[in-house]
C-alpha cells in the first residue's frame, strides 16, 4: 500500500503538488474529466531571443470516452491540437471539413516499420498439433503468403502505407538490406496452398483443413485490440479473408486493451496482430525481442529471460540467437550495435516469428491536426510512441499565433 501510494504521488499526471522542471505542470489531475495543466515559470529554457519557454501558458485536455466521438469532434474543428487516436480512416473527412474546421492535417511517418503485423506464439501451450503448427516456420511461410497486402494498405492504410516484412525502415542502423523488404511478402496462393498440402493438412468439403492427427477442424484464433490507433479489426477481418483461401479457418477475437495485453502475458494468445512501434530493439525490446511476457511472439521464453531462467520457457534455435545478439549489443555503445541490430532482424526475416503487413505509414499514433492560428507545428516529425510524441517536435515552442 505504502508503495503504490508513493508512486501515485510521483507521478507528474497525478500529483499536482509534485515539483516538476518540466515545461508545465499539473493542475487538475488525470484521474477525472479534465487533466489540466500550466507554465512552470521554473523552466530552464529560453528562446534565441531570451524568451522564457513554454509559449504556451495553460492545456487542458478532456476525457472522451467513444472514440468515435472524439474524432468527431476533432473533425468538427473543437480541439487546437491532436495527435494520438486521430484515426487514419478519417483522413478524406478531415480533408474535406479542414476549412470550416479553420485546422490543418499532417501526416507525419511512423518510425517502426510495421504498422500492422502478426506475432505467432512460439511458445503457446494446448492442443498438441496446433503447437508444433506455430512453431513450424513453413507454416509461418505459407500464412505469409497468404495475406493480400495490397488490399489491407488500400482498404485500411488508403494506399498510404507500404506492404512490407517485419523489419526498420531503410536508413536505420539496423536495416537488415533491401532483399529482406519483400520476403514472403508477395502473395502466392499456390505456393501456400503447396506448402499446407505437405504438411498434410487436407481440405474438407467446406474449404477449410483438418487437423492430421484426427478428424477434426484445423481452427486458429488471432486477437486483435479494440479502439486503439488504428482499425486492426479491419484488419483482422481481412486476414480472416485471405487465410480462407487457403482453408486456413482463424477466428478473431476482438479485446479491450487490459485483457489483451494480460492473455499475451498468461500465454494464451495463439495470432497476435498488433505493430511494431520501434526500430531500435535495444530501445524499446519487449515487441521484438522475448525480453519479458508482454513479447507476443513467445512471452513464455520472455518470462525465462526476465526471470534468469526461473521460470518460463528457455529459448532454442532462433529464438536463442535473438536474445544472444541482444546481450552481446547490451555492452557495446550505440553505434557499434549496427551489425548486430543487422543480423538480429535477419533472424526475424528468415523465421517469421512475426509477419508483417503494412508499414511506413502515419496510422500507429495517428493523424495530426492542427489550428491554422496554432503554430511551430512541424510538418513532419517522428511519428514513434517512444520517443513520446508529440514532445519530440518541442511542444514548449508550440503558441498561439495572435490576429
């Protein structure tokens, strides 16, 4: 008790009474309809002219609950400034009511890669076959192949986005080199289909396969977050789709973000789509590398490392070679990681342990809006959740231009 009620009291959203030497502090705390905050006239930092930062002397932002509502509201006009939760599938709207909404709309690139992908639990625990299915990488190969990228980027991305692998984006220190942009992206309906017969998983009267080891239907679930950034139901939905044609029958399910994110953790996600928000593994390990339980891909092998062993399930085959070019990078200084960072994506190209889908788009974290008489916006900046954005585009140089 004593222990949650200090960190309560640490926090700078919870506490308005906690002293900050951030550009502003809290005034009315997160916790109900209205999180406010104002200028710390304490701030270290001037502009070039001396100017005490920030411009900006109050923010207030309010709590909606419906998401849809919120972007409704942001449509009409109603807020100054919004980044997260702006969803992509508004953008023709956004564009047609930006001069009765007096805003602009920005599109600023995520940073990860992925946008939308699918962890394939190599360490799920259940029905015997469908165990040794996930963690057969030919199996992976041919759901890969499976999926029409170009219809997902068309449909949900608006042909923003770039079908493409799991992996950074080009110019990252650790690109792993143009070959593996498109590896098993392409679809091929035929190769999937050959790969599912030599595994000897045959097709029933109604299109679907059935398991090998008896008579009974091959059926995979895939969860997918609700009300989040991006329309990943539409997704799934999709894939679900595409996954038919080569009588693969996936089921979706369809989770607020607590219980999402604890099944991922107790190990029970078998499909996860969900993206890939960083480049960096050494950054922000947990989406790409089996660093703790909240990795999709094999949280029980995650539970291993953070554990020392103790628990979980220790890792073999490419799952080990991650976590060995991780531990070797965790000594070296940044910019010595390159190769590593190089080969520890080629891994994850080769294996498939997650596939990608669509990336290099501004779906992640959302569409930018911004008020014409709200300035020092830039228009672009990284779109990347931890590098916290909007901070990384110095929001203490934001202000209100006055008429």
């Amino acid at each position: 008790m004593v222990a949650r009620s200090f960190t309560r009291m640490s926090r700078l959203h919870e506490n308005p009474d906690l002293p900050v030497v951030a550009p502003w502090k809290t005034v009315t705390p997160i916790t109900g309809d209205i999180f406010s905050l104002e200028r710390n006239p304490y701030y270290f930092a001037v502009d070039t002219e001396g100017n005490q930062l920030p411009y900006i002397d109050r923010i207030e932002m309010n709590l909606v609950e419906d998401i849809e509502v919120f972007n409704m509201r942001v449509i009409a006009g109603e807020v100054d400034m919004q980044h997260r939760h702006v969803l992509l599938d508004k953008l023709p709207i956004l564009k047609r009511e930006a001069k009765k909404g007096n805003y602009r709309v920005l599109l600023w690139p995520n940073q990860g890669g992925s946008e939308a992908a699918i962890f394939v639990n190599q360490t799920w625990v259940g029905d015997q076959e469908i165990e040794k299915l996930l963690r057969n990488r030919d199996f992976r190969i041919a759901l890969s192949l499976a999926i029409d990228r170009d219809e997902i980027n068309e449909s949900i991305f608006l042909g923003i986005g770039q079908p493409r692998a799991f992996l950074p984006l080009p110019g990252s220190l650790f690109y792993p080199g143009p070959e593996y942009e498109k590896k098993y992206v392409e679809r091929d309906l035929v190769k999937a289909n050959e790969i599912l017969d030599g595994l000897g998983f045959k097709k029933a009267n109604n299109g679907y396969r059935f398991l090998t080891d008896r008579n009974g239907p091959l059926i995979i679930s895939m969860a997918v977050l609700s009300r989040t950034f991006l329309n990943f139901e539409g997704i799934g939905e999709l894939v679900v789709n595409h996954l038919k044609e080569i009588g693969i029958n996936v089921q979706l399910k369809v989770e607020e973000r607590s219980l999402f994110f604890t099944r991922i953790r107790n190990n029970e996600q078998q499909l996860t789509l969900w993206a890939d928000p960083a480049p960096n593994p050494w950054a922000y390990p947990e989406i790409t590398l089996p660093v703790n339980s909240v990795n999709a891909f094999a949280p029980f092998v995650g539970m291993w490392y953070s554990t020392n062993g103790d628990k979980g399930t220790e890792p073999k085959g490419g799952l080990k070679r991650l976590l060995d070019l991780f531990s070797q990078g965790n000594g070296l200084p940044m910019e010595r990681r390159g190769d590593l960072g190089k080969e520890l994506w080629r891994v994850h190209g080769d294996n498939l342990y997650v596939i990608g889908i669509v990336g290099n788009s501004p779906a992640y974290n959302g569409v930018v809006v911004v008020k014409n008489n709200f300035r020092n916006v830039p228009d672009v900046a990284p779109n990347i959740s931890f590098l916290q954005n909007p901070g990384i585009a110095r929001t203490e140089q934001f202000y209100f231009e006055q008429n």
